[in-house]
C-alpha cells in the first residue's frame, strides 16, 4: 500500500497588489480569504498580509513587523489609537499616517463600527470619512468610506456634504455612485410611485398612501425590520430582468423567496423590478425609507446609514 502523498501548498507568485486586492474584495462580499503561501524571501510582504488580514477578520493586538521597521512603527500607533479610551481627535486621527492596507482596514473596521453604535458624533464621522477618502488610501477602502460619506450624506439630507464629497480627492472614482446618490437626493419630498408594488398575495398594489409610515427595503430574510408594524418590501434582484427586458417570471422567484422564515409575520411587498428602485436612487441595502402623512418620501436612510436597530 502506497503510503499517503502530503499536499505541499503551491507557492502564490502573485504580486502583494493582487493579493490585497483578492482579500478585500473577498471581505466586501462577506467571505474570508485564505493566506497565501508566499517564498521565505516574500517575508515582508507575508507580515503585511497577515496584517491586513488581522485586520480584516480579527483585531490587531501585536504588531506582525519586526522591531526597528518603520512598519512596526506605525502598527504600533494603530493598536494604540484602537485601544484609546478617549474619542479620537483630528491629532490623534493626524497621527496615523497610515500605508499599510492592513492599518487603513483596521480604521475602516472601527469607524464603521464606532459609528453604527453610536459612539461617534458626526463630526469626528466627518473627520474619519476624510481621512479614508484620500487618494494616499487603498482604492478598495476609499470606496467603502465613499459608500459611507455618501449614504450619511443623504441619510441627513445635507447637500453641503455631498458636494464636499463629490469635490474631495475620491469625486472622480465612481461617477456612478454619485449619480445614483443625485437620484436619492432628488427623491426626497416626492411620491413613492415609480416603484410598482405587489403584495403577498401577488395583487398589484395600486395606491401607496395606505402604507405604513416606514418602509424597510431588503433582500435578504436575514435582516428584518426592528419593528414588525414596518411594511418590508423585498426587492427581487436576480431573475426579475433580463436586460432591460422585465421578465415575466418573476413570480416564480418571488414565491420562492418569500417560503423563507425571516419573513414570517411581516407585512412583505414585492418590488420585482429593479429599474424602479433605481429612479428612486435606492440600490444599497437594507434601506429604510420615512414616508409623512401623504406618502411624500421624507428620508432615505440606506447602506452604512441605515439603522440596524
């Protein structure tokens, strides 16, 4: 009998630049990315993915660099500006000076953090968003505090923000996103009624006035609203449009969809066309929308800003 062959793990010969690219995109779509097995001469750049990864999926309590190299210089101001019992400051922000990717992941991480509990006032929100959005930043990151800036931005209805966004160093990286954020913007005061709604029960819903006050838009059975008197409307992502030809069967998708228990006890719209979401500038969620006593759309609080609880 053959003894057992071992499995040595193929060296990676992709660049740091690709590697760090694989792993944060692999964080945006909620999975975790394997550490590569880099050639004992690749050391440094072994310590900076083990940072980023640290980063990405842990905490960073040690520093991964060597005593002496300005990496572990700056690792160890990053680990004491995580563990400062006070809020931060611009200096405190100011000292970073962070080019690491694993560094700037672990501020993106804390912030968004810091500010989905509550722990952070707009104004060092602004200050962080900033920080994250400059050019010196890794283009993954900058685009999730542009994501961030941008959905706060509406969140507040506060245009000066938006065109301080749009006029930072990050205003040209995704013309799209802002585009998207204008049609938001636009939205607001304005009817419900681009969108065409069918209830459970799959009769087309005529009127939106008879809506409750607040309107949770998400996909996933996984994350419900708070409350149970809000109406969910599910929009259909997938199957609903072939090009930009609607199609017809996505009856079949939504009464699959809806057989999930996440949305057992609320009241579930159907949103099957996607193209009507995006007359309303909606393409983030969840999204919570607040609608006044006449069905006029008075918030959009989508993405980042939307609130969990």
């Amino acid at each position: 009998m053959q003894p057992p062959v071992m499995q040595i793990p193929e060296i990676d010969t992709r660049t740091l630049a690709s590697l760090e690219y694989q792993m944060l995109e692999a964080f945006d779509y909620g999975f975790e990315a394997r550490l590569p097995a880099l050639p004992s001469e690749r050391g440094m750049d072994m310590a900076k993915l083990r940072w980023l990864h640290a980063a990405a999926y842990s905490s960073l309590k040690i520093s991964a660099f060597s005593d002496g190299s300005p990496e572990h210089s700056e690792a160890e101001r990053v680990i004491k500006f995580l563990n400062a019992k006070e809020l931060p400051t611009e200096a405190s922000f100011s000292s970073l000076n962070m080019h690491l990717t694993g560094s700037q992941m672990a501020l993106w991480r804390f912030g968004q953090a810091a500010v989905r509990n509550g722990s952070w006032g707009q104004n060092i929100r602004k200050q962080w968003e900033d920080l994250l959005l400059d050019q010196s930043i890794h283009p993954v990151i900058r685009g999730f505090a542009l994501r961030h800036a941008l959905c706060w931005a509406l969140a507040e209805n506060n245009e000066i923000r938006l065109a301080e966004i749009k006029n930072s160093s990050a205003g040209d990286d995704i013309p799209s996103l802002f585009s998207l954020f204008q049609k938001a913007f636009a939205s607001l005061g304005g009817p419900l009624s681009p969108l065409r709604l069918w209830n459970s029960s799959f009769s087309q819903i005529e009127n939106t006035k008879p809506f409750a006050q607040k309107l949770w838009l998400c996909p996933d059975p996984n994350f419900p609203p708070a409350n149970k008197t809000t109406d969910w409307i599910v929009p259909l992502l997938e199957g609903s449009v072939v090009g930009n030809t609607e199609n017809p069967s996505w009856r079949a998708n939504a009464e699959q969809l809806l057989k999930e228990n996440g949305f057992s006890g609320y009241n579930v719209i159907v949103a099957p066309f996607k193209k009507d979401l995006d007359l309303l500038g909606i393409a983030l969620f969840p999204a919570l929308v607040e609608l006044d006593n006449g069905g006029k759309i008075m918030s959009i609080k989508m993405g980042d800003a939307c609130p969990r609880t």
